[in-house]
C-alpha cells in the first residue's frame, strides 16, 4: 500500500511541477512589486530589495546571536536526535517481555502521539525550570533547548511506532532460527532483527524528521528567535501592509527548498527497499 | 535437575513420554511417545495437520509442551530451571524455508553463532565455517547474500549453519518441501553424509524414497498420535493400520 501511494507522490511531484510552483511564487512577487511601485509611486524602496535586505536576518538570526531559518534547523537536527535516540528506546519498551515496562512505554508513546504538539510545548516551557543545579554546576537551560525537548516528545512516541512496526514485520521465522541457534533475546534483538530493520524504518523516520521542521515555526510562540520571530519582527519595523504576503511566501520558501528534497529522497528510498512481494 | 553424568550414550539421547500439546482449542499432539537413539536416523511422515513440525519444535524447546515429558541426554527440556541455550547448542534445527539471516553474507551466517553464543575467535570461526561450506559443497559462494542464491543452496548453507555449533542432534522439518525437484537432491546428499557419519537425525519429510533408504525407524503421525512405527523394510511392506495403509498408497 505504501509503495502505491509513494509512487502516485512521485508522479505528482515532479521537478515540472516543482518548477511550476516556484514560477507561480516568482509571478506573486512580481506583481506585488508592481502594485506598490503604483502605489507608493516609488517613493519607498521596492519589495524585493526588502526582502533581499532583510534575508540574511531571517536565515541567520542577528549579528553575533544564533537564530533564524538557522536555528530551525538546529531545533530540528537535535529534536530528531533525541527524539530517536528517545524512541528507540521507547520502541524496544513496547516490545519488551516484561508487562510492566511495556504497559508504561505504550501508555507513554499513545499519550505523546496523540497530544497537539503546540500543547505539549507550553507543557514542557511550564515544567521545566530555567536551570538545573546537578552536583553544584548550575547548568542554565535556555529556552530554545527546552522547546527541542517539547517538540523532541511527540517526535520519540512516533519513532517508537516505527521501532515496533518495524521489529514486528520480520518474520518469526527470523526469531525462530535464531533462537535454534542458541542466541539470547538481546542477542537476536541487535544482531538479527533490528539490522533487517534499519531500512524499513529509514523512510518513515525521514518523513517524521520533515514534518518536525515544518513544526519549528512553533517554538516562535514560546519567544526564541527563530525565522518566523525575525518574520514579524521585520514586518513590525517594516510598518507595510504590501510586505506581510511576500514576506510570509519568503519564508514558507526556506522550508520549501529545504524540506522538498528530503521528502523526494524518502519516496526513492521508499521505493528501493519497499519490499517485493 | 538431572544430572547429565546420569546419561550414558548406551540410553536415547531423545526420549518423548506421553507429549501433550495444544494451540487454544486445538489439540496437536495427544500423547507421543518414542525414543531415539544416538546416531539413528529417524523419519517422521505423515499427512499435514498431523503435528509433526510441532513435535520437532518441542524437542529444542521452541514450543512448550502442556504435559508429558521430553529428555534430550537424559535432561528433562521443559524444566523451568533447565538453560535453554545449553540445549540449543546441543540441539540444531533446520526449517523449510531455510530462515537464513538476509543481511549477512552465507559465510557469515554460518560462523555467526559460533562466535557470538560459544564466544570462539573469529579467525577459527572463519576457517571453520568455510570448512563447513566446502562440507555441504559450497566453496565459492562464502560472499553470496541468501538473496543471492538458489533454494537449494540455501538450504546447505542451514544446514551448515547448524552444523556449525557442533550439535550432538539435528532436527530436519520438511527441509525439502519448498524445493525445486532438481535441488532436492543436493540437500538429501546432504543429510545422507551427515547420517553416515553418525550424526542423530529427526527429520519430518515428504521424501518416502530418502526414508526408506536412511532412515532407521520410520514413525508414521495422525491427528496428534503415533499410529505406526517400524524399520522402514517392514514399514513400507506390511503396514497393518489403515491409516498408515492409506497414506502410503497415495504418496508412492
């Protein structure tokens, strides 16, 4: 079933297609750029020049201080990791021999993938302090690090799906002949069953990670200066209501280019290991 | 436990007592019992459903029993206490559909065992294992990915996988029926070097033909019992059950 819907994906999302949004976006831009110089009868500098001025802001944040598009990314890289890292072990919870353990990691993975992820945000800013005193170091935790753990939440109960999807998608007979052969349960576990299932997992796992850094834009809410911050940030210097649509189309394209072809190599991939049959 | 220095080669290395076992409602052996002896050749045939591949799991402990009692060198294997690796090691299995490991190449399937659970360094693993390979006549496809070859081949390289943790049993399920006629050969030749040397063998087949010229004792299985047994000279010939007179007829 997947392979079939990754390939009616694939159909749609040529590079034509690719290319025929960015014309349409170019085309907006363009004419809006038109319609101000009407109106403003070019008093003002035009809105490309706007925009040009105000990008290398909006993708690095401001000078000597981390932030814009750039530190989406970094949420990003390091709520996936902890969020594997998170769900893995999650994932082998759920499928543990022991009750009690795989009763809390399945109570624990549906809470966390079934709650809004904005929610969880606000949860996490509430619940954690803005330092920790460990053995007399006071480490401060800013709040950008504790929005990647909130969104580093949601991200783990969905790798644990993936985890136990994936380990239960081998046949038993993989347990089975392994088993003959004397391994323990770790010892199938790590050495049979989860190598045959890194591949599986890769292609949801790369999709997960895309919808992660669509979700970035959140933590702007819990006051980080990430790019859509600095967005409204501009527009608020700014003060021009003929700013507000290509700025937002500016910024909708940063994650555009970054996250299309992510999501192209994860419907290839999908495609090379999906499994034949 | 019982002691294993109270086994003696002289005794059945496997001795089943009145085996029961179910799957929910359904009752697949309804008390089995026979011994085998060390370095016999044992076949079991008989129609599908019969619990024959269940009979075989119960004897490295794959399947649990309900009742009875199941000793393999004098050890009692549905022991709570007993170490089900300890007679894992003992015990080796081949499957019908080969279950080799897709990710690792045969020769390292064959020596993977060995140097993870009997903790053998990897240099002697390795010589062993082509060893193996040369054994079961595979020499040039150590590299080969299970994916990479025949049914047949496969099926060697499990066998050698097996043989590689140096068992004192091997237990065959129907290690020929997913095969094509042509290879079928090669995995008999085989089994039949491993049972010349001696090795003890269960097998569960198809092959009447293999049966009847390896095997020592022929056991025939129905709805959960034994119904007949025999040498296969008086097996084939002269089966008194009707059953047994039935299946014959439509398999040879």
């Amino acid at each position: 079933m997947t392979a079939d819907t990754s390939w009616k994906l694939s159909a749609t999302l040529t590079p034509r297609f690719l290319l025929g949004v960015l014309a349409l976006l170019a085309l907006v831009v363009v004419a809006g750029e038109a319609w101000a110089q009407l109106q403003m009868g070019g008093s003002r500098s035009g809105i490309l020049a706007t925009l040009w001025k105000w990008t290398p802001l909006l993708l690095v944040g401001p000078p000597r201080e981390f932030g814009g598009f750039a530190l989406n990314i970094a949420v990003s890289f390091l709520a996936m990791a902890i969020g594997t890292v998170g769900g893995l072990v999650l994932g082998l919870g759920l499928i543990s021999h022991f009750v009690p353990l795989r009763h809390v990691s399945w109570l624990m993975t549906q809470f966390f993938r079934n709650s809004p992820w904005l929610v969880l945000l606000f949860f996490v800013m509430l619940l954690t302090p803005f330092q920790l005193r460990l053995f007399g170091l006071t480490i401060p935790l800013p709040a950008w690090l504790k929005a990647t753990f909130g969104l580093s939440l949601p991200i783990m109960a969905n790798v644990a799906e993936i985890v136990r999807g994936a380990v239960n998608s081998i046949p038993t007979a993989q347990w089975e002949s392994a088993e003959s052969l004397a391994f323990s349960r770790m010892q199938t576990l790590w050495r049979i069953i989860l190598p045959q299932c890194v591949k599986r997992m890769i292609p949801p796992w790369m999709n997960w990670y895309c919808i992660l850094t669509m979700s970035t834009p959140l933590i702007s809410i819990v006051g980080v200066n990430d790019s859509m911050t600095l967005t409204q940030d501009a527009l608020a210097a700014e003060q021009r209501t003929e700013l507000l649509m290509p700025m937002y189309l500016m910024l909708l394209c940063f994650f555009f280019v970054y996250c299309y072809p992510i999501a192209r190599w994860t419907i290839r991939l999908e495609r090379k290991y999906a499994v034949r049959g | 436990m019982t002691d294993i220095a109270a086994w003696t080669p002289e005794q059945p290395i496997v001795s089943l007592d009145d085996v029961h076992k179910s799957f929910g409602n359904n009752e697949v052996l309804k008390g089995v019992s026979f011994d085998v002896r060390k370095g016999e050749v044992v076949c079991i045939i008989g129609p599908s459903g019969s619990g024959k591949s269940t009979l075989l799991r119960c004897v490295n402990a794959l399947v649990p029993i309900d009742r009875g009692s199941i000793k393999v060198e004098g050890r009692e294997v549905h022991d709570p206490a007993l170490d089900k690796l300890e007679l894992r090691r003992k015990v080796g299995m081949v499957f019908q559909q080969y279950n080799l490991f897709p990710h690792k190449s045969a020769l390292e399937n064959v020596m993977m065992a060995p140097v993870l659970v009997l903790k053998r360094p990897k240099g002697e693993a390795e010589a062993e294992a082509r060893q193996l390979m040369r054994k079961v006549r595979l020499e040039g496809k150590e590299d080969a990915y299970p994916g990479e070859l025949s049914g047949g081949e496969q099926q060697r390289v499990a066998i050698a996988r097996s043989l590689a943790m140096d068992p004192d049993i091997m237990l065959f399920d129907e290690v020929t029926s997913a095969l094509d006629p042509e290879t079928v050969k090669e995995v008999l030749a085989t089994i039949r070097v491993l049972a010349e040397e001696g090795m003890t063998c269960m097998l569960v087949t198809h092959e009447m033909g293999f049966a009847r010229e390896l095997g020592d004792h022929i056991y025939f299985t129905d709805r959960g019992v034994i119904v007949e047994h025999g040498p296969p000279a008086t097996f084939f010939t002269s089966a008194s059950d009707p059953r047994t007179r039935a299946f014959l007829s439509q398999i040879l």
